[in-house]
RNA sequence: GGAGAGGUGGGUGAGUGGCUGAAACCAACGGUUUGCUAAACCGUCCUACUGUGUAAAACGGUAGCCCGGGUUCGAAUCCCGGCCUCUCCGCCA
C-alpha cells in the first residue's frame, strides 16, 4: 500500500516517483481527500466526545432519579449527525483506500530511471568455461527435443487442460522433481533458509497483502466457490505467513525457501513467446522470502541475487544479471533484478528468476511490523522475495545448453545424486 | 454436510447496557532491597487515527473486546447476518 504520509508530507517528490513509473499522477486527488477526511474526523471526534459526557450525565441522573429528557433528545440529533458523518466518512475512506491500494510502489533512488524494458541495465553475466554464444549446426529447440527424447509432450497437455500446461514424461519428469529438490536444499544447506512448504490456494487478504490484487486480478485462477485464488507464486502465502504479526527484531532476518506450483492465466499474452515453456499457465518455482529491517533491506537483496546465482552455477548456465529500470519494475517493486539463462535455440536471454525488495510496500499491506529494540516502536518491516528459481526456463536452457551432436542431454553433475541417471537419450 | 460449544489485551481469564482500555493473575520491562542469583515490594506495561505541539518529547480527543449491520441518549454486554476455531456424527483421499 502506498504511504499516505509520503503524499502529505511530500508531494512533489511522489509525482516525480510516478512519473519515473509511468504511473498516473493522483497525487492531487489524494490530498484532496485527505483532507476531506481529517476535517469530517475532527468535527465528528468533537460530537463524539461531547455525546459521551452527556451520556455519562444522564447516567448519573438516573441513578438520583432525576429527569435526564433534555439532555436525551438533544444527543439523539447529536448521534443522527454523528451517524451521517460516519457514513460520510465511510465513503470518503473507501475512495481513498481504493486510490492507494491502486498506486505502485515507486523506485528506488538506485534504480536507473527509464521508460521500458529496453533500458533495463545489465549488471554482469557469467558464463561456463568454454561457453560459446555461437549456435551450434546441431542445434534444436526445447520443444522438438523433448519431442525427440519423449520427456516433455505439450501435445497430449493440450488434452488434458489446453495450452500452457506442461506434461513431463519418463526422465523428463524426474530430471524437473530433481531440480526442485536440488534447488530447495541448496538453499538449505549453503544460504541459511528455512522451509516452507505452503497452500497453493490462498484467500484474497493474502491476494491483497502481497499486492496482486487488485491489479492482478485478472491474471489469476480463482475459485469462485470457495471464494480462493490459485497461487501465482509462492511469494504469496510465504509472505502472508506473518501478516497481522509483530515480529521480533532479533530473529530478523527471516529467510524462507519454499516450493510451489505457479498459476498465471497470462490473460491477453498468446503469440510468439508462447512456444512451449516459453510462457505457460502452470509452472513449478523455488520461491525465496526475506522478513529484513529496513536499514540492510537492500544489502538483503543483494544477498538473495547472490543465492540464486549460485544455483545457476552449480548447474553450469549461462546467465545475465539485470538492473530493472524504473518503468519495468513491477507494481509492487521498489527494486529488482532479473536474472535471465541463455537459450541457444531461441538465440536470446530468457527471465529465469526475478529478485525484489519491496520495502515496506507489502508490509503496509499486510501488517506485518516490527518492534524495533532502540526506540521500542512498531515499524514495517521490509519484505524481499526472489526466484530460486523458476524450473520452466530454467529447463529451457538447461536442455539445450546441455545437448550433445548426438542429441542427447547431457545431466549437470549437481543433478545426478537426485536423477540417478547421467543422460537423457 | 448435520449437531453442539466458543471467539475479550503477549498469555490465562473476569466482566448486572452507563465512570471499562477493560478486574485479577502470569509474562515482559524499569526500580528499591541485596555478597551474587532468587524472593519480596513499588512502578511501567496495547494499538490505530486525529488535534495542539516539540529537536526529541509531552498532552488532549476519538475508535478498537472475531467481522459487518441494528436497537439505544449510551453497547464488550441486547438483536440480526457472516467468518473462524474446537468437539461429536456422516462422507471421502
């Protein structure tokens, strides 16, 4: 949620932020109502105070059995404006909730400033010994060699649920459970995270907490029976754990690593991308959470960059590290890299994972403070998230990196202990 | 799905419609006492919004006893609706 007392306090500086964002500029609109608001609670706060002495009177009298009339018929025109004030109030709450619970978080003074994707910086990359960008003759995409290998049939998914719904078959299925138990004790066992392993259908406080909805609506599965969404990510009930907490500054920072199934109705986004794992409706992620204090939040992040790097690594990938400039950063982002593997056939970089502090933007969303030692005050606390990482993509350049001329796959060293086998084909 | 019980502050747990932010106890924190620890005693001990105001503070008002409505001059307390938890029964992986 956006902060109120950002807008008071300084305007310019937020219209400067959403302009930076690409974001309509309410900052008008919103001291409007603001001060709608505080003036209707002042006056109504006066009637109210005066209605309880008067109440409190009226207590005494009877108790002397006294006739309190009087004082009776003038607090009952009291509570009918007080009534009419609150109803007033009511709306104008409403309006103003609705504004800021629509405005994205803004930039990060470190973010380069930008309008899209296209200025985006990359930070560094890092490529496995003997890596050539140059496409091998050999080469064939994800889709044909899974076709080829029979342990990905897209085909025969269509069937089951319609585009974007992956089926791994044989060593293709092993080789995605692999991946996602190497990843997860990775995390485990080198980055100090604890486990979570979390519901993948949550309510809409959750939805709202961590900033999906409302924007996202229209990009999630939802139960309408049960009244529940299907997770986008695992970022949403492992950050929600600990909404309406008070967390203790000494266990700071909490780290949490955890699996899900990933659900995107990716609304509106058919077309070219759309290929095979390219852009899926369902996929599986390591999702990883950060509960930091506010002062080392961004070294946190850093951190978390760090911990997902080292898988890619330990699986021998290439990949690309990617400052987000301040007109792609995601709604409820202050700062964020992306990380993306290379994909021979596609001939370009693909998003494997997506790395955020938000600050205190989902904190306000969902409660979720801190008290903090020195001053013994409640603040929010700042939440961080990254992919540790996402399989889809990963599989992507996993399998084609990893072809042999013979078209074989060849199976990372890291993988084996969880695979049992060393090759595909 | 059916039947019942219940939801009060960090915890336990009181609370005849009026002076209840809410007894008491526990925990926590500060202090006194004290060779040390402990005990005992005293004190502090919720949050949000809002106003005056400050370097920080401080002080005042309003609201909050699961949530939302209603009755009333006045609601933790009465009424209605909802949510959640627990127990039993049924169904089921």
């Amino acid at each position: 949620m956006f902060d109120i007392k950002l807008v008071r306090d300084n305007p310019d500086f937020v219209r400067q932020g959403l302009a930076n964002k690409n974001e309509r500029d309410r900052v008008d609109e919103i001291l409007q109502l603001d001060e709608n608001r505080r003036k209707l609670i002042l006056e109504t706060d006066e009637l109210k105070a005066r209605r309880n002495q008067a109440s409190m009177q009226v207590g005494v009298l009877k108790k002397n059995g006294e006739d309190a009339s009087a004082i009776i018929a003038e607090m009952k025109r009291v509570s009918d404006e007080i009534t009419e004030n609150d109803s007033k109030l009511r709306v104008i709450e409403e309006d103003l909730e609705t504004i800021l619970l629509s405005i994205p978080n803004l930039a990060h003074e470190s973010v380069p400033v930008g309008k899209s994707a296209d200025d985006n910086v990359e930070v560094r990359r890092w490529l496995p010994e003997g890596f050539s960008f140059e496409k091998p003759e050999y080469q064939i995409d994800h889709v044909q060699l899974g076709k080829k290998l029979d342990i990905l049939d897209f085909e025969r998914a269509t069937k089951l649920s319609g585009s974007g719904f992956p089926l791994y078959k044989g060593k293709g299925a092993t080789l995605e459970r692999s991946l996602i138990n190497f990843m997860l004790d990775f995390h485990l066992q080198h980055h100090g995270y604890s486990e979570i392993f979390p519901p993948f259908l949550v309510n809409k406080e959750s939805m709202r907490g961590t900033g999906q909805l409302p924007k996202m609506q229209d990009d999630m599965y939802w139960a309408e029976r049960d009244g529940l969404y299907l997770v986008p990510t695992a970022e949403v009930p492992i950050t929600n754990i600990h909404r309406d907490e008070v967390l203790n500054e000494a266990q700071l920072p909490i780290k949490y690593v955890g699996y899900s199934a990933c659900f995107r109705r990716e609304a509106g986004s058919y077309g070219k991308e759309s290929k095979g794992f390219l852009r899926v409706h369902q996929f599986n992620k390591v999702e990883m959470v950060k509960f930091a204090k506010p002062e080392n939040s961004f070294e946190e992040l850093e951190g978390l960059v760090r911990d997902a790097e080292d898988i890619l690594q330990a699986l021998n990938i290439p990949y690309r590290i990617l400052m987000l400039c301040s007109g792609d950063l995601s709604f409820s982002a202050a700062k964020c890299y992306d990380i993306e593997t290379w994909s021979p056939a596609e001939g370009r970089w693909l998003e494997a994972s997506s790395c955020s502090n938000f600050e205190a933007f989902q904190a306000r969303r969902a409660n979720i403070r801190y008290r903090k030692e020195e001053t013994k005050k409640l603040e929010f606390i700042h939440t961080l998230n990254g992919s540790g990482l996402a399989t889809s993509r990963l599989m992507v350049s996993m399998l084609e990196n990893n072809m042999t001329p013979e078209g074989k796959i060849v199976v990372p060293k890291a993988l084996h202990k969880y695979t049992g086998f060393e090759v595909i084909g």
